[in-house]
C-alpha cells in the first residue's frame, strides 16, 4: 500500500468514527440540520421554497410523457454513471435526487456559520474537515426535501428518473403506489450489482478525490463521504444485495397495481462502458425483456 493509500485509509477511519453510532457525524446527530434548525421557522421556509423553486429550475421540464425510471444500487456501485451509459434520451428525464439537494443545505450551514466549529477539525491528512464530508447532518433533511419534490414532480407527470438505492424493504412499493396515483403508464427499474468490496473502493475513490481537490483549492466543497456502513447495510448472505431484491419485488406490485408496464434489469459493470443484464422481469410477462 502506497503512502497516499494510507493517508486515505487513515483519514477516511477517522470520518467513519465521526458517522457512527455516537459520532457527531451521525445522521440522527443533535447537530443534523434537521434538529439545529426550528420546524416551521419563517426563514427556514423560505429558504425551502427557494431551494425547490432553484431545482426545479435546473431542468426546462421533461417530456409528459409518464415515464419512469428507479435506479437501485448500494452507495457506490455506479448508478449515476451507468444511468448516463445506459439510458438513451437522458436529458427528457427529471433527475429526482436527494444528494443534488444536499448541496444548497450544506451551502446554507456554512453560510449560518452553525458547523464552524466541526469543520476547524484537522484530520490526519493536516486538513480540516470539509464541507461535503458535513453531508450526514444533511441526510434526513434532504430526504425529506426531495420527497416533497418527487410528490410535485408526478403531479405534472413529466418523465422522472428517481435516484435510490432501494436498500430497505417496501421502499421500491411505496414509489410504485406513488407513481400508479400519479398516472403513470410505464416503470423501469434499473439497479447496478457490484461485489461490496467494490462498493467501498469505488465509494472511498470518489471521496478521496473531492478531498483533494478541496484541499488545493480547487473545489469549493470537497467530496462526500459515504460511512461504510451505508454500503454495508445493501448486503445480505444471499447471492445478491438487497437492492437487486428488492427492485425486482416491484413485479409482485405490478400484477396487482395499474402501471400499464413495468420491467427491471439488474445490470452488472462489464468493462468499457458497457454493462451485462445478471437479472430482469418484465410485466406483464408476454413482453419483450
């Protein structure tokens, strides 16, 4: 192992103490953002409405064409990247996103000064904590931010693609019912499996690089840390993660919901781009996988 594989290692321990079960990173933390801030406080709310007004305004309104795409994978396995590889027409979809919505919560905080004393830390690397690395104290808030947003958004029931890791159970049904209500005819669900080793590497890889650029000045923000524990909690003794499950537990919604076709390919990275179908369904049955 190289030295700057070490320090990356090491400083990367130090931020998962931070995000564990007693660390100050924790997303359920007396300091999330979510408990510093006072429910229903005026400011607050309209920070909000301008927050939902600036990510509407970052796509010019997607087909109507009431079409949706889930995306399933444990943090780290590439969904972004396969998303941009392997669906056609991307720029007629809506990304539904909860880590785009972390950014303007983070830029808030710093604004407020309310982390100033967590990011005065210096890790082993002799730098201090960055920005991006705040992003668990972000976590419940941003998840609530972007179901409301996901709610509007199928109101209009323009094409969607909802950007998740389908990790905990009943997760994928409860977009389904969402998406059925709303009208929608057609659901895709494409997940990314990757081994859990590959998970973390990928996952500490991304990070570390934000880390660096933040470090020489030349990112504003950093990269966002992923506790291990988040891509642990995808992985299970069976044969696949629990995403890939859980996606595929969508056909047993399907035959019973109102969504004119739904189908699910768990994909597999195949190198240069390209990806191998290690797991599909269609609904109804008769159609072409």
């Amino acid at each position: 192992m190289s030295g700057v594989d070490e320090l990356r290692t090491a400083v990367g321990m130090q931020l998962a103490a931070l995000c564990a079960e007693g660390g100050v990173l924790r997303t359920d933390s007396a300091d999330s953002t979510k408990s510093r801030y006072r429910i229903n406080d005026p400011a607050r709310s309209k920070f909000h409405r301008q927050l939902f007004s600036d990510y509407l305004d970052r796509h010019e309104g997607p087909k109507e064409e009431g079409s949706a795409i889930i995306s399933a994978g444990v943090p780290g396995a590439g969904k972004s990247t396969m998303l941009g590889r392997y669906v056609d027409g991307l720029s007629e979809y809506r990304l539904l996103d909860a880590d785009i919505v972390k950014v303007p919560l983070i830029e808030r905080a710093l604004a407020d000064g309310i982390y100033d004393d967590l990011l005065s830390r210096r890790l082993d690397d002799g730098y201090p904590i960055a920005p991006m690395e705040l992003a668990a104290l972000v976590h419940r808030e941003s998840a609530d931010l972007i179901d409301i947003i996901r709610r509007d958004c199928l109101g209009r029931r323009g094409n969607v693609i909802i950007e998740g890791t389908l990790s905990w159970p009943g997760q994928v049904e409860v977009i389904y019912d969402e998406l059925a209500a709303a009208g929608y005819s057609e659901i895709r669900v494409l997940g990314v499996e990757v081994e859990r080793e590959t998970a973390h590497r990928q996952a500490l890889s991304r990070w570390w690089e934000g880390r660096r650029a933040w470090c020489a000045g030349e990112d504003a923000l950093g990269g966002r840390f992923t506790p291990p524990y988040a891509i642990d909690d995808g992985y299970s003794s069976g044969a696949v993660s629990l995403c890939a499950r859980h996606a595929l537990g969508i056909l047993d919604r399907a035959r019973g919901g109102d969504v004119d076709a739904v189908e699910v390919k768990i994909l597999s990275p195949a190198g240069l781009g390209r990806y191998d179908v290690v797991r599909a369904g269609v609904y109804p049955e008769s159609l072409d996988s």
